[in-house]
C-alpha cells in the first residue's frame, strides 16, 4: 500500500474520470439505437432530458458519475486536511484506500445491476469510512 495519504484522492479522481468514459460510451451508443437525433435537440437541451428515453442502464452510469462528484468532494477535502496536518497513519490510509474501494464497487454495482439494498450497504460502509476519516482530521487539526 502507498504510503501516501494522496494515493487513495488520487485513485478515485481517476475513477470518477473513467465512470465519465463509461458514460459516455454508453449514453452515445443508447442515443445511437433510440433514434434520437441530438442535431434537431432544442437549445439548452441536458443530458438528464434523455432520461425518459434512454434504457434504465444507459442512465445508471450517469447517475454514478452524478454520485462521484457529491459525497467524494468531502473526501478529498478531509483527505487534504490529514496530509496537511500531519494525520497520515496506518489507519487514515486503511480508512481512505477502504473508502476508495468501497465507491469503487459501488460504482460497478449501479453501473450493472443497480439493486438497492446492495447499493445502500455499500454506500452506508464507504459513508462510515468517511465519517471516521473525518472525525480523525478534526481530532488532528484542532491538537
């Protein structure tokens, strides 16, 4: 494992970026098969208009990708303030690279078979994660 308390912010950076590849992939090729011709779209139009159009599986990446880019935000932000404040331990990078991995496979999950429960564990284990990491950086920056 990296020793870097980094290494984790910057794994899932990656990951949210390739999620937008995927997307990407996905939504054009469903667009491609629904007929749907995005020259004669009105002005202003949003990807999320497609919603109703598109098959349920071309929206979950888009949904994922949506996803990436809330609660992730947080952990980059407790992640900076541990390096910073000198909170890089055994656990903080078990905590981050657990985090990681968990909205990791979350992303597949709903990405693919997109089944609640599963959806919900997995983001409750990567939110308790979080939580941790976060009391630690308050704990950290405030000796």
């Amino acid at each position: 494992m990296p020793t870097s308390l980094l290494a984790p912010a910057a794994i899932l950076a990656l990951w949210t970026l390739i999620m937008l590849i995927w997307l990407g992939v996905s939504r054009f090729s469903a667009i491609a098969r629904s007929g749907v011709d995005v020259k004669n779209a009105p002005p202003g139009g949003r990807g999320q208009d497609l919603e109703a159009i598109l098959p349920p599986q071309a929206n979950w990446k888009r949904h994922n990708y949506s996803h990436l880019l809330e609660q992730p935000v947080l952990f980059y932000a407790v992640i900076l303030c541990l390096h910073l404040s000198g909170g890089t331990s055994d656990l903080t990078r078990y905590l981050a690279w657990a985090y990681v991995a968990l909205r990791i496979i979350h992303s597949l999950w709903q990405a693919t078979t997109n089944r609640i429960p599963v959806r919900l564990m997995l983001f409750t284990l990567s939110t308790i994660c979080l939580f941790a990491l976060t009391i630690l950086a308050v704990v950290t920056t405030m000796g």
